[in-house]
C-alpha cells in the first residue's frame, strides 16, 4: 500500500494508491502471526496462514478469560468475509459451554450465524441493507486485517482517498448476537501508509501501519481503552505452548482474573463512613504519566466503569464542598502537577465524563514513591475525628487530597 507520504502530491495518485490495494495479485501463500501486548503482558498470540481467498488462523486471548481459537475463513468479493467457521474452547466456561463453534455466513444482504455448544444451538439473522459486513473479535488481530482489507477495496471502488472514511458493520463472535445486533465501524484512511479506525465497541480510536502490499505492520491501541500494541511476526508464533501457559496461569490463579479488577475502599472520618469503588489497572510496564495516563486530559482516575465516591456526611474534599451522597472522581494531570475533579454524575462507565454535572475543581498535591507501585491504589487514612487524607498512588506518583468533615 503506497499511501502518499507528500500533501502536495494530488488525489488521484491517493486514490490509485488505494486501488492497487483492492486490486493487488493473487499472492503465494502467506505464513506469520501477530502479538498484542499490554505493557509488558502478552494479551493475545495468532498463527495466520493465507492463501488466496482462504484464511486460517489458530490463535489464543486472555481477555481476560483464556481462549483458544481455530479459525477458518472463506473470502468474497472485495476482501469481504463470505464464510467463517470458529471453534473455540474456553477452559473456565462450564463444561456444556467449553467447547463451542460459531458459524457466519454473509451474503448481499445478511449475515447469518449458528452458534453450536452441548448447551443448544442459538441461530441469529441480521439484514445488512447492502453494506459490508466484517467479523469482531476484540483481540483477534487477523480479523482487523480483514477489516482494513475490506476497508481499502471500499474505498477503492468508491474512489475515495487519503483523508476519507468508510463505513463498515461489523457482528460478534463472543457476544450474545442476540442482543448485539450489527453495529457500526468506520475507517479512516491516512496518508503515509497508516488509517485508523473506530467502531462501536471501541472506546476511541485505534490506528495501524502497513507496508506497500497493504499488510498490516502493527496495530496500535494508545487512544483507546484497550491500549495494546500490536506487531506483525514474520513467522508463525508456537500458539499451542503459549496457550498451554495461560491456561495453567488461569487454573493456578483460581480462575479468570480481570486485568483492572474492581475493588472498594471503605474507611470513616469521625462520624463519617467513606467508600469508594473503583478499578485497579495494573502498570505493565508501562509509561504512566504522559502516555497510559495523558497530560492534560480528563482520567477517569482508575479503569472501566467511573470511580465512585460515597460520603455518608457533608465534607470537603480538596476544599470542594460536598453534601452527603455519591459522586465519581477524575483528575487531569499537569506535568508540575494534577488537578481532582469531582463530578456529580454517578454509574456510569469511565469514558462518558460530563463536564457540565462538575461539582468542583482543585489542584492535589504530588510527590514521587521511593518504591513503585505496580497496581493502581486508592486508600483514605484519618488523622482525626474531623481529618483525613485521600490517597492515589500508582507507579512513581503519589497524589493526595485533604478530607474535612463538617
């Protein structure tokens, strides 16, 4: 794919650009895989064999349930998925439930789905009104690809260039499709190689590379809630050992583990009962401060749903004045500082922040741990019956916040 690296080039080059990716060659068999890592944890491994209009692709996820997957695809017109067959086992499920396969047949004008266990059979249709259709995994890394694939020969057939979007649907393998009916997805392509893509299951936006024959280089999900990066492997990674390992992980850890498991803090003031629920990422490895978390921008100060505070009496909090209640509590940090907000919206998930139900805004004061802290805290220690300090540490910072009861 040789996307225009110079604005000033025109937009017809864009665009033939983009056609001899819709338009490329039948190729020679292809052999490689991807990995996608969280920080320094692998989140999921492929093993992708593609031969002309057929793809087949073993892989394993821990997103966190461990599962193993064998896939194989049959590919229409336009880089479209026209069949796919996936069979995948999940070793925590009950037993009537471990062993599943999923089929998807999508034609003009619908995608047809069987979903088959010892538990019964669940069939679906969805009417796609003529739009292409793709298959979601969320860490199925082979199934973007294709999404791109397709995205591209759209965009080729429409002829639309650097700069464009694209309009896809995409259906579910692992949710309920029942319930999750075709949602929307939508590809933007960029100039120099790269486009990016948003859809309805994903909170923001992610975007990948490619090299000049349109293959994915890497996947990159920093602006999203997901933040995993993706790289493209020259050969196919050994995903049977690799699944082997979680799986044993998973069993000697007593079953799934969430990668930002909840956890309530409960803690009193004098007469006054604290408590706060929220999430607990973990750092992986990672940059905080300016990258996982970034400066100036609004944090949900923990992962997934918002992190709520409860007060059982009147206090302030950072010299914000609340009255007894539920609030949730995000902060935006400064690289000399971080500022709390406390926000009278409450329940709902971490990236639906409502600037306009703000109760208040105030600086907390910083410091730097001698020791990193590898999952994220939040804690409340009393001074007195009338004083207490609230507490977020997480790798090297330290932020706090005076609580006063009134």
């Amino acid at each position: 794919m040789i996307f225009e690296r110079r604005q000033s080039r025109c937009l017809p080059l864009l665009f033939a650009a983009v056609t001899a990716i819709a338009c490329r060659p039948a190729e020679p068999e292809q052999r490689y895989g991807f990995i996608a890592r969280l920080g320094t944890d692998t989140i999921s491994v492929e093993s992708i064999t593609r031969r002309g209009n057929a793809v087949v692709v073993d892989g394993v996820d821990r997103f966190p349930r461990v599962r193993r997957r064998h896939t194989e695809i049959e590919l229409g017109p336009g880089s479209t998925i026209r069949h796919l067959v996936m069979d995948i086992h999940t070793p925590s499920e009950p037993a009537n439930q471990r062993e599943r396969r999923v089929t998807a047949d999508v034609t003009a004008d619908s995608v047809h789905i069987l979903q088959t266990d010892r538990a019964g059979k669940l069939r679906h249709e969805f009417a796609t009104q003529g739009a292409v259709a793709v298959a979601h995994v969320p860490q199925m890394y082979s199934l973007y690809e294709l999404y791109f694939d397709a995205a591209f020969a759209r965009a080729a057939a429409l002829k639309r260039a650097a700069g464009d979007t694209i309009q896809l649907r995409q259906f579910y393998i692992d949710r309920e499709f029942d319930r999750f009916p075709l949602h929307h997805g939508t590809v933007r392509i960029l100039p120099d190689d790269r486009a990016e893509i948003q859809h309805d299951w994903l909170a923001g936006t992610g975007q990948a590379a490619f090299d000049s024959t349109g293959r994915m280089l890497s996947y990159s999900g920093a602006r999203t809630t997901y933040m995993v990066e993706v790289t493209r492997l020259t050969s196919q990674p050994d995903v049977k050992s690799i699944a082997d390992r979680f799986e044993a992980l998973e069993a000697a850890k007593g079953g799934v583990a969430q990668l930002s498991p909840r956890d309530t803090v409960r803690a009193s003031i004098g007469i006054d009962s604290i408590t706060i629920d929220y999430s607990r990422p973990l750092a992986r490895g990672r940059t905080l401060l300016g990258n996982v978390i970034p400066y100036e921008r609004v944090w949900r100060t923990g992962a997934n749903a918002a992190t709520q505070f409860t007060t059982s009496a009147p206090v302030r909090l950072a010299g914000i004045q609340l009255a007894a209640g539920t609030y949730t509590l995000w902060s935006v940090p400064h690289q000399n500082g971080v500022d709390l907000i406390v926000n009278g919206q409450a329940g709902q998930w971490g990236t639906e922040y409502n600037r306009s139900r703000d109760v208040g805004k105030a600086p907390m004061q910083s410091a730097a741990l001698p020791t990193p802290v590898d999952q994220f805290t939040i804690s409340v220690a009393a001074k007195d019956a009338r004083h207490g300090t609230l507490i977020l540490e997480w790798g090297s910072f330290r932020w706090t916040a005076p609580i006063d009861v009134r």
